[in-house]
C-alpha cells in the first residue's frame, strides 16, 4: 500500500509564497514520475510540474518562473515552491507518483490566493 499526504496549503495574497510538500509512504522502492496536478472549482485536474529520475523538471507555461518542483529522496518528500501566486493559482492542489507502474495519488491541498 502506497499513501501521499501533501501539506503546506493555506490562504495567500496576491504575490505571496506558499511551498507545498508530499511525503510518501508504504511500499515506494519503486517510486518515480513525481508530479503536481491542481483542479481549479468545476474546471478539469491539470498537471502543473513534473521532475523525473534525472532530476528534469517540465511546467505548465502559466507557472514558468514561479513555480519550482523539487524532491528529497531521503525524506521520501517532493515539493512545489509557489511564488508570485496569483488568484487564478486557487485550486486543489495534489501530488502524485507512479509506483511500480501504478499511479498515486494524494488527497489534495487546497491553495486560495485572495486579497
């Protein structure tokens, strides 16, 4: 059994910072593929970042330069350094990973960025 618990959410005003963290737990030698996804209310789950076992980082273009993927394998934790949120960045924000070939997820922090 595999479990993802993210953390670092909370309410932020425009231009704030926020970093997110997602430890992993359970049976995860085989862990890889680590990623972020967000779902804004009644819109579809987007992948935000994504790092690979080289440690290649891909983005969504609206985060380009603002957000930053980042993991610590010894800490089983990967992280999502949010900065210069803006309001459109509101949403659930969850963290995922393929083990063994079977993907994970957790179960969602929320990120409210709001004057």
């Amino acid at each position: 059994q595999v479990s993802l618990v993210e953390s670092g959410g909370g309410l932020v005003q425009p231009g704030g910072s926020l970093r997110l963290s997602c430890l992993a737990s359970g049976n995860i030698d085989n862990l890889y593929g680590w990623s972020w996804y967000r779902q804004a209310p009644g819109k579809q789950r987007d992948l935000v970042a994504v790092i690979s076992t080289d440690d290649d980082t891909n983005y969504i273009d609206s985060v380009k330069g603002r957000f930053t993927i980042s993991r610590d394998n010894d800490k089983k934790t990967w992280y999502l350094q949010m900065n210069s949120l803006k309001p459109e960045d509101t949403a659930v924000y969850y963290c995922s990973a393929l083990v063994g070939g079977t993907f994970y997820w957790g179960k969602g922090t929320l990120v409210t960025v709001s004057s």
